[in-house]
C-alpha cells in the first residue's frame, strides 16, 4: 500500500439537538464568543437560537455578526476579524452554509493578526489563531471539518485559499434539522459541491486510501439521494444521507484538496455569478472525460459507486437538478483556461491538464 499520513483533529458531534446538549464542551474552549453568521438563513433554520441559548445557558459571552454574504470577500471577513477583535472574542462561533464557516476562520486568524493578504495567504503571521466552532446548515462543503477558508478576492478576480492546520475547527456539530429550511436549489448545488469533493479527492494525485475509503461512501450515498432530489424535499432520513455524504466529502479534501475542477468553477461564480456547487457540477462530465484518458479504472469506480452506467447517465441526471445558464466568449474562456491550467489544484489532477485540455473541459458544457 502507498505511503499516507491523516490528520483529522476537528471532534465531531452528530444528531438532533446535539449543539445544546453540548454547552460545557464548548464554554472548555472560550469565554467569550463572536458568532459569524449569515444575513438570514440562521435564523430561518433555527440555528441562531440554539447557539444564543447554548452560550447563554453555559455562561459563554457572546456577540453577533450576521453579515456574511455568499462567497464572502476578503473584506467582510476582515471586517467580522476586526469585531472579533474590538468584542474581545477568545473564539468564534461559524453557523450556516460555507461562506460563514469559511468567513467565521478567516476572522478567527485576522482577529489577532492584522496582516497584507498576502502575508496571510502565504501563511506569514505569528498571533494567536481563536478557536473554532462549526455548525453547518448547507449539506455541501464539510467546511466544518477542513482546513481551508475560501475567500473572494475582487483584486485577484478570483477566490484564494486561506490553508492552514489551525483553522480546522476544534469543534463540529451536525444537526440535519439546520438543512430542512433549504430551498430545492440550494440543497441540490450544496449536495453537487459534495459530489465534486468526493469525486475530485479520489481522483487526485494526492489520494489515500483513507480518503479513497470516505470518498466511495459518500458517492454512494449521493448516488442514491441526488437523483431523489427531482421529486422534491429530501426527507428526514434523505437530510441526514445528505449532511454525512458532505461530511464525509470534507474529510477527504482535507487529506486531498480539490483539483482543476474547482479551480474551472471559481470563475464560473467570479465573473457570472453561478452558485459554487453548481458551478462545479456543470463540468464535472466534461472533467471525468478529461481524467479518464489517464484514469480509466478510477473513472469507472466513481461511476459504480454512484450507480451510473457511464458518463453521460451522470450528465443527464445533474443536467436535471442543475440550470445551464451560462454563455462565456470566447475571450473569457481562454483567460479563464490560462488561469485554472496554472492553478494548484490542476497540479493535482491526473491527467495534468494544460490550458487546452481546460479549454475543452469549459467548451463541452458551456458552449453546447
Ligand atoms: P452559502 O454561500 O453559505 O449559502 C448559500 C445560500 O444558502 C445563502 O443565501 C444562505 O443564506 C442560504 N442558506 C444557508 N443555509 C440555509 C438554510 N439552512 N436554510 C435556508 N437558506 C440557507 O453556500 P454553501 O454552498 O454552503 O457555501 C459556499 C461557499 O463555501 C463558497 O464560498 C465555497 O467556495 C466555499 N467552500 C468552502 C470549502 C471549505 O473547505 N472551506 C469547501 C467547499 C466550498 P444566508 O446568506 O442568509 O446565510
Ligand atoms: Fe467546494
């Protein structure tokens, strides 16, 4: 077996009411407690209650910022550091879909290191980092349980990782009751930006087979649920396949990372405004056609665990559940292609695309 390694220190909680019965775990970690949440949503899914009365309950201290906009810019998240900082927070709560939890870590380094973005993309600040605690209420990015915080950077005119080990939250809890408030859409390219981790974490050059084992599972459960979702809300056994399936996804990127494929879709939601997983589902045909010129019998194991007789059967049922709305010029895809053909996760992906091969991956699907 190849060599690997799994680093995995984020303690987990799962089921119902499993935040509240849960208030001493998180009063060991802080003190004082900055919640970072969405304009609406955490209020829609009841998890702003729960939180407040937990922290109220366990005598935890706390302030709200509820400002956190989708795919959060390296502004707003500055801005939720520097309330961090003027609370006098020791740590953060993140609830709701990726771009709180994602903005909620950012805050968590730029409370205490008020830094270039650059220094804090390369990793170069030496404050302390505040804890973290994870609630998700999209079942779809396992932010909860990796070490990235994706952020929008309007200068660079694309999203930029901000990696680091400390910014796996400490703590995770998983309520599948969060997700119920979802609209149809938002749980469908949630549940893709799933599909996209698991595909991408076992197709990656940086596979392992702890993340190949988490990866198949999940695919197998989105194989189930995804085509479910045409006809209508997921149940309460369908919410929970869903928020383990994105759980599970999260584990593997955070062995793994993503590939090109993620690295195609920032543009996509950048400069046309497409939804992160959506975006990612609208050419991860076009990609597995790519990969599987060099991958043939990984490709087929993607396609049996999901259920799929082929690449184009995967197609037609995300073309279901996914709008294809997108035009690009032919200016736009070439400078985008350029782009993600230089990215890190295309060093990742197996076969290493050039801006060719990216070319034909955004023509197969946007230009049909
Ligand atoms: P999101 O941007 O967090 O949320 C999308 C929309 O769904 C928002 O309008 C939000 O409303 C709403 N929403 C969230 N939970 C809801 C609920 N329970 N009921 C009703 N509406 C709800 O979407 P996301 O797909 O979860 O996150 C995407 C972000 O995560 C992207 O920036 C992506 O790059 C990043 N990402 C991060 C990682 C990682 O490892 N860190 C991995 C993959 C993706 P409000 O605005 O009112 O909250
Ligand atoms: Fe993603």
């Amino acid at each position: 077996m190849q060599e690997f390694n799994y680093y995995m220190p984020t303690k987990v909680f799962w089921g119902p009411e499993c935040l509240k019965k849960q208030g001493n775990a998180i009063r060991s970690i802080g003190k004082r407690a900055l919640v970072v949440t969405g304009k609406r949503s955490a209020r829609a899914s009841g998890v702003l209650d729960d939180i407040t009365g937990t922290l109220g309950g366990a005598g935890v201290h706390f302030a709200v910022f509820d400002d956190i906009e989708p795919n959060p810019s390296i502004a707003t998240a500055r801005r939720a550091g520097k309330a961090a900082r003027s609370f006098g927070a020791d740590m953060i709560v993140a609830a709701g879909g990726g771009s709180p939890l994602d903005a909620g870590k950012a805050a968590a380094v730029m409370a205490a290191n008020d830094r270039e973005d650059d220094d804090l993309f390369a990793g170069r600040y030496a404050g302390p980092v505040l804890p973290v605690v994870a609630v998700p209420t999209t079942a779809g990015t396992g932010s909860e349980v990796t070490p990235y915080s994706i952020l929008t950077d309007p200068a660079m005119k694309t999203k930029r990782n901000l990696k680091s080990d400390r910014l796996f939250p400490v703590l995770a809890f998983l309520d599948s009751r969060y997700t119920d408030s979802l609209p149809p859409e938002v749980t469908a390219h949630t549940a893709v930006d799933a599909l996209t981790h698991a595909v991408e974490g076992f197709l990656s050059t940086r596979s392992t087979p702890v993340a190949d084992t988490l990866a198949l599972r999940s695919m197998e459960l989105l194989g189930v649920e995804l085509p479910k979702l045409r006809s209508g809300a997921p149940d309460r056994d369908g919410r929970e396949n869903l928020l383990f399936a994105s759980l599970l996804a999260g584990y593997v990127i955070a062995q793994t990372g993503t590939t090109v494929l993620h690295a195609m879709g920032y543009h996509l939601t950048f400069f046309h405004g497409v939804e992160h997983g959506r975006a990612n589902g609208l050419l991860l045909a076009p990609y597995l056609r790519h990969v599987r010129n060099g991958q043939p019998e990984r490709v087929r194991s993607v396609l049996a665990s999901l259920g799929c007789e082929d690449v184009a059967e995967l197609e037609s049922m995300l073309g279901v559940l996914l709008k294809r709305d997108v035009i690009l010029t032919e200016r736009e895809a070439g400078e985008y292609s350029l782009i993600a053909s230089q990215a890190a996760g295309a060093a990742s992906t197996d076969p290493r695309p050039d801006a060719d091969d990216v070319r034909s991956m955004y023509n197969a699907i946007l230009r049909a």
